[in-house]
C-alpha cells in the first residue's frame, strides 16, 4: 500500500472546537475543585497543570492524528483490540488498588487507565467489523458478534470494579449498531433480555457502594439535593 496517494481528511474544526471547549470545562471544575487544597495554580504539579500539559499533547496527537488516513487502521483493529484486552487483564493482576479497586498503572509516574485506550480500541474494531459485514446487517450472527465485542472489555471493565466505564462500552456500541443500522428485531431482543437480567446482576454483582450510592439518589433527589 502506498501510503502517498491515500487521500488525508478535512480537519473537523467544530468537532475540535467542542473538544477544546471541554477541556477548558473540565479545567475550571479542577480548579474549583482543588482551590482548598492547592490555592492558585503557580506549580506545574497543581492539578489544573497537569490537566493543561495533558490538553497540549492531545491536541498535538489530535491534529496528527486527523491526518492519517482511517483505513491504515483496519488491519490493525483486531490486533489493537486484543492488546488492549491483554491491558484490562494486566491492570486488574498488578494495577494500583485504590479504594478497594483496581484500574491503574503507572507509567512514568503518571497514572494511565487502560479502559480508556480500550474504548478507543472497540470502536476501531465495531467500526472494522460493522464495515465489512454492511450486507449482512440482518444476520444475528452479525449481531451477536458485534454485541461480544463490546461485552469482552465491558466485563473486564467491570471486575476492577468500573460501573462507570462498562456502560460506556454499551453506549458505545449502541450508538453504533444504530448508526451501523442493526435490525430493530434484534436490537429490541437484546433490550427485553437485558430488562430481565440487569436487576438479578445488580443484587447479585453490585458492590456496597454502588448500592449506597442508588440509595444516596432515593433519599436526596427528591429533596432538590445536588448528587456528586
């Protein structure tokens, strides 16, 4: 493949303008959050700092990024795929356990969650396998398949514990398969089985917190309480 003549996209400047814009959002929640504790953000270790120099090197990946064909990573969305399911499992072997979970490590002494180059990994490979399946989106192979490949991270996700996360991956795929345009048949199968699973799994799997904090939302909502 002659990596010259492959066409380079149009630079999406409102999607980076949305990016940038949350970036600043997440930076003012920092500080705000932080000001107690580190007063005015004069230290490059001050978490607003960090937030900033972890900005600039993802818009400089970013914009190199935008200019890589997408296709040059199809050969390589299985292979990224696996890699970053071989990264959930090592986190939960030798991952920092914090509060009674594990979803960390440490890479030059920055922490670095592995779910989230999964995320990106499972899109690739939803995208890579919806893409070559485009005539056979009716096949409930097809369907169930694509529905593993979400379910695969989700489940390691899920055992660090990281409710969280693991939904992404759900959502991830949902936003997908509609857009992948999946029959409305299975996609109301699934729903239906996953309307009578999900409360057995809740008491069954679901940690103390992750109760208290359902819990927390019963008593205080009504009340006009802020939940954080």
């Amino acid at each position: 493949m002659n990596l010259r003549n492959l066409p380079t996209r149009e630079f999406d400047y409102v999607m980076a303008a949305a990016a940038l814009l949350l970036v600043a959002y997440g930076a003012l929640l920092i500080y705000s959050a932080s000001l107690n504790t580190y007063g005015a953000p004069e230290a490059l270790s001050h978490p607003v700092a960090r937030q900033v120099a972890f900005a600039v090197v993802g818009v400089l990946a970013m914009v190199l990024l935008s200019r890589v064909d997408y296709r040059l990573l199809g050969p390589l969305s299985l292979a990224l795929y696996v890699a970053s399911l071989a990264g959930l499992v090592y986190v939960m072997l030798v991952g920092e356990n914090e509060y009674g979970s594990r979803r960390w490590v440490e890479v030059a002494g920055t922490q670095v969650q592995p779910s989230e180059m999964a995320k990106a990994c499972t899109v690739i490979l939803l995208a890579k396998f919806f893409s070559d399946n485009e005539e056979n989106m009716g096949s409930p192979r097809v369907f169930a398949i694509s529905v593993a490949i979400a379910a695969i991270p989700a489940g390691l996700v899920l055992q660090q514990p990281d409710l969280g996360s693991a939904v992404v991956f759900g959502v991830i795929w949902l936003g997908m398969a509609i857009i992948a345009r999946v029959r409305m048949l299975h996609l109301a199968a699934l729903f239906a089985v996953a309307a009578v699973v999900a409360p057995l799994l809740w008491f069954m799997a679901a940690h103390d917190y992750q109760r208290a904090r359902i819990d927390c939302v019963r008593v205080l909502a009504p009340q006009g309480a802020v939940i954080q």
